[in-house]
C-alpha cells in the first residue's frame, strides 16, 4: 500500500504541470483547443518513438491490432478519459489561475469511489469519509485563495474541471475492468458489456497510454472542427511538448501502473485520491513559474488537512485490510 501511494503522489508531481503550463499559454494569448489536443499529438508521437527505440515494435504492433480488434472500446475509453477529461482542464485554464483549476480537480477524488459503484464494485464507507476529509481541505484551498480572483472567473474555471472530473476516472476504470480477472460473470449488467481482453500488451501502462491516446483522437478532430481555432502558437507547440511529457507520459503511467497494481476497491480509491497532492505541486508552480502570491492561512490549513487525510486513508487501509475486486461485488 505504501508503495502505491509513493508512485501516486509520485504521478501527482508530474501531474502538476497540466495546470501550470495550461495557464501560462493561456496568459500568452494561445487557444484552448490547441493546447488540449497537441498534447495527445506529442503523447503519441513519444510513445511510438520510445517503443521503437526501445526494440519493443512487436508490443506497438500488438497494441494497434488491440485498437483494430475493439475500436469502439478504446474510442469511448479515450474519449471520456483522455478527452473530455482534458477538454475541461484546458478550456478552464482560459478562465482561471492555476490553483482554480488543480483545487476544483481534486472533486475527482470524490467522484472516484462513486464510478467504482457505478461499474459494481464495492467501496467502503470508510475510504469515502477519509475522501470527503481531504475534499474538506481542499475547499479551505480554495477558499483562501478566491480572495485575489474574480468569482466568474471562478465559475466559468469550475464547471469544466468538475465534468473532467468524472469523465477522468470513468474512462480509467473503463480500462481496467477490461482487463481485470472475472469471476461471477454475469452479476453486473454494466461490466457484462465491457469486452473482457486478455491480451498481455494491455498489462504495460505506456500501451494503455497510447491506446486511450489513439482513442481520443476522433474527440480532438471533431472538437477542431467545430471550434476552428486559429493556428497554434511556437509557445503551444513547445509547452504541450513539455506537457504531453511530463503529465501525459510519465504522469499517466505512474498512476495507471500504480491503479493496474490495486487488488482491492479501497486500494484503488486511495490511489485516486493521491492526486490531492496536485494541490501542492501547483501552488509552488503558481509562485515559482508564474509569480503568484503564497496561500493565505486558510490555503495553509487546506494543505495540511490534505495531507492529513492521506495519512489516514492509509493508517485505515492498513486496519481494514484488503477488499477482494473481483469476487461478487455488490453496490455502496
């Protein structure tokens, strides 16, 4: 557990730079669209040259024949979990700061235990109190720090990142009950429908990166063409480089093999809820990159109770003890 949660925070530092970056193109006059869409551009322009440099083309093979083989799968997995995820974030960063935006993530945090309800799996009351115990700082966050923001700023910042949110982690676990061991097939309607693959490419997290990537590339062109934003900007082009890598590839591994490692609901909730760290990272980042101020006391005290709410989670997780994931899962 303690190493689940190492790799999670650890996600959440690399994690941090999507808000920061986002804003800074935002501030130098860049289009939304362009900083959402070139990130999944350069993830798979990374990925594929890493494979190949990696003498790993037969595993880039074997992915590509996993997306011929369930299209329609990866289409709603990336969709959902890489595109309406960061549609969301980046159309937000065009509204507000930084810590608006990585604040109002952290609703994911919540909304993770309840997507596990949703496809059948049980979580325990617990993890969701100590869920709702970290939400509890981060609101105190965001609250100390809306005092240097317009609030309609706040709003149109919020609304976006609250459906991503959602969208986020229902496309992740999409994924994972794909490739999660079944027992009682049968018992929940909404997995009966997810297709079961077996395929040993799916277990490398860089192949499930990729593949949600090339399954949210329909979202991005159908979103281009609907916005037709003006070319991108040299300054685009080189921060969602920065971004695809840092938060795209290395991130979104980290989390994906740290969430792929889970064998229980509550372990799973509790890697989701390591994002909270994002908080941290991106306050830093807001003071250090782009100038802003240090959070006031009720920012400080938001933090710390974060960070209290991770020690608990884990201090329960350890007293509570595994809950099996594939066995009969039944709802909240």
């Amino acid at each position: 557990m303690l190493k689940l949660l190492g790799i999670g925070i650890l996600a959440a530092f690399f994690f941090s730079s999507t808000f920061v970056l986002n804003r800074a193109m935002s501030l130098s006059g860049g289009f939304w669209v362009w900083s959402a869409s070139l990130r999944y551009l350069w993830m798979i322009v990374f990925l594929t040259t890493g494979l190949l440099v990696a003498g790993r083309g037969r595993l880039l093979l074997d992915s590509l024949q996993l997306l011929r083989r369930h299209w329609l799968f990866w289409l709603i997995a990336g969709g959902a979990g890489f595109g309406i995820f960061y549609a969301g974030i980046s159309f937000a960063a065009s509204y507000a700061p930084s810590w608006v935006v990585a604040t109002t993530w952290q609703f994911t945090v919540l909304a993770s235990p309840f997507v596990l309800a949703l496809y059948g799996r049980r979580v325990p009351w617990r993890g969701v109190a100590f869920t709702l115990l970290i939400f509890a700082g981060i609101v105190l966050v965001s609250l100390g720090e809306a005092q240097a923001a317009p609030w309609q700023d706040v709003v149109l910042g919020a609304v976006p990142v609250l459906i991503a949110a959602i969208a986020n982690p229902l496309g992740l676990q999409l994924v994972w009950e794909a490739s999660a061991e079944r027992r009682g097939e049968g018992q929940d309607k909404l997995r009966s429908r997810i297709p079961h693959i077996t395929d040993p490419a799916l277990t490398n997290p860089f192949t499930r990166v990729l593949l949600m990537s090339l399954g949210s590339l329909p979202f991005w062109l159908a979103l281009i063409v609907a916005t037709q934003p003006p070319p991108p900007t040299t300054n685009q082009w080189i921060n969602t480089a920065l971004v695809a890598l840092s938060s795209g590839v290395i991130a979104t591994s980290l989390f994906l093999a740290a969430r792929h490692r889970a064998r229980s609901a509550y372990e799973l909730a509790a890697v989701d809820a390591t994002q909270s760290a994002e908080v941290i990272f991106s306050v830093a980042g807001e003071v250090l990159i782009l100038g802003g101020a240090l959070p006031g006391p009720l920012g400080w005290a938001g933090i710390i109770l974060t960070i209290a709410g991770l020690v608990l989670y884990l201090l329960a997780q350890q007293k509570a003890g595994p809950e099996p994931l594939v066995e009969d899962a039944q709802e909240v």
